[in-house]
C-alpha cells in the first residue's frame, strides 16, 4: 500500500504479444504454487543535455530474451550474491546511508548499489569508480577494460575482485535514487528493481557491447514516447514512467539530484471490460 497520495494508471498490453499471452495464461489457469518470488534488481538512467533537452540512454532487448523481449529498457540487471561484499571498496554515501534511502538493510543496499554500478559496466562500457573519492578512472574502453568487463559477465570476477586489483573505489555519489518498481504477479520472471540515474563520466563512453540487446542509443524521450503511442516501440510501464520524467526534466544534473517520493509501485492485471491492462497506483 502507498503510504501517501497516489494516482491511478492504466496500461494497456494488446501491443506486446508476448505479455498478453502469459498475461491471459494466468487468467486462464494460475499457478496452484502462486507467484514467483521477484528477484532483486537494479537499473540506471543515464541522462545528459541534448540539444532540444535532457536526452536518456537506452537499450532495445533482443526478441530472444525470455524476460521483456524487444522492449525498449535501460541497462541494468539482477543482483548477484557476490554483490554483497563487504570489502567492495566505496566512496560516496555508505551502504547505511543508502538503506535509508532505499528502505532496506544495510546488505542489501551495499547489493543493490553494487549492483547498478556492475550492470552498467558489464551492459555499456561505463564504469562509475575512481581511486579516489572525488575522481572518475580515465576511459575505460581499452582492451583490458573490455576483459574485465568480460571476466564480470563470466563471473569470473565480481565487482569488489575488480575494483580492488585496480585500486579504485566505487563512486556511490554518482548515482540517484528514482523509483522502486515490482514485476507483476502474472510474469513468470519477476524483479524487485531500484531505479537508478547517473550520468556518464568525462572520458567514458555508454557503448552497444552488450548480447542482450540489438540497440543502443541515446534517445529524445518525447521522439521515443511518440513511437510508444503509435506502437513502434515497446515499453513497460516503469519504462514508460521514467521516460515521462526525463521529458520534465529541464537539465540532467537536476533531474539526478531530484529525491522525488518513492513508494513501491506493482502492476496489478486488470480486465477492464474494454480490454486487460496493467494498472499501477503512482506517487504524486
């Protein structure tokens, strides 16, 4: 439940035809054992000024994927165990800082930042970290970079290996807190997801080196809302959301330093007589 004033929305799902299978198998016939426990998450907008406003980086996810296929999403992934290190070196607001934020224990804030920080080296090439606390490690896009970005998606090495062969800290004050956003009980794969905002660091460069994805590009978010409406592009609706405040924003570094209220927001199915949809009550 929100704990404070909210605003109700319809999403309709006709225009993914994947979503509304699984969405009418679950109508159809529920799973007897109930949802699947949603897994915890982590994603990053990054935003920067554009000529005509605040442009936002994003990914178009490969019709392979068995989670989201070709919705546009931004990079991010699952938390993995080894996210949890307590050695991960750190700088920035501590993990105790950001479980207030995020309204969680200590562990799993240190996971979720982690997180973040590793999914969007791992999926774009943009490593927020430095050897000291108010320094960015120059460009990351050598390759020895690349084969440390290979030996995390092979977990051959987890973040905190990585940081500390290189002498770097990773940089938490880069990051902004957006939204917090559960999976839908009818989706066989379900994500606890923390919203993220950052933007890329001089020097670095959010690139396309990813499998899970066919695109990469920074993107006007009305051009993308646009496609949205008339079925050109797919997006789900904390997507849809998201891309909606970055239009508002008026400058990237305000829209990362906003601490917008947050509540944690989870669709819920709905047949409305004229059609399912996905309906979330949004803070205001």
């Amino acid at each position: 439940m929100l704990g404070r004033a909210a605003v109700m929305r319809d999403f309709p799902i006709a225009d993914s035809p994947t979503l509304r299978a699984r969405a009418d198998a679950w109508l159809t016939s529920p799973d007897p054992a109930g949802p699947v426990q949603p897994k915890l998450a982590a994603t990053v907008m990054f935003v920067r000024d554009g000529a005509s406003g605040v442009e936002v980086f994003m990914l178009r996810r490969v019709a392979t994927m068995a989670f989201a296929p070709r919705m546009m999403v931004f990079p991010g992934g699952g938390v993995d165990a080894r996210d949890a290190d307590d050695a991960l070196p750190w700088a920035g607001p501590s993990p105790a800082e950001w479980a207030l934020r995020l309204r969680v224990d200590e562990a799993r804030a240190r996971e979720l930042v982690a997180a973040a920080v590793r999914e969007v080296f791992e999926e774009c090439g943009v490593l927020l970290a430095g050897p000291t606390p108010d320094s960015i490690v120059e460009d990351v896009g050598s390759e020895h970079w690349r084969e440390q970005r290979r030996r995390l998606l092979d977990r051959e090495a987890s973040l905190s290996q990585v940081l500390q062969e290189h002498g770097l800290l990773l940089r938490s004050d880069l990051l902004g807190y957006r939204a917090h956003w559960v999976t839908p009980v009818f989706e066989a794969r379900r994500y606890d997801t923390r919203f993220f905002t950052a933007a890329v660091p001089a020097g670095h460069h959010a690139d396309d080196q990813t499998t899970e994805a066919d695109l990469a590009a920074w993107v006007r978010p009305a051009d993308l809302l646009r496609a949205w409406e008339r079925g050109e592009a797919l997006m789900l609706p904390p997507t849809v959301v998201a891309v909606e405040e970055v239009a508002a924003a008026t400058s990237a570094a305000g829209f990362i330093a906003e601490r917008p209220v947050i509540e944690t927001v989870q669709p819920e199915l709905v047949d409305t007589g004229a059609g399912l949809v996905m309906r979330a009550d949004l803070p205001r």
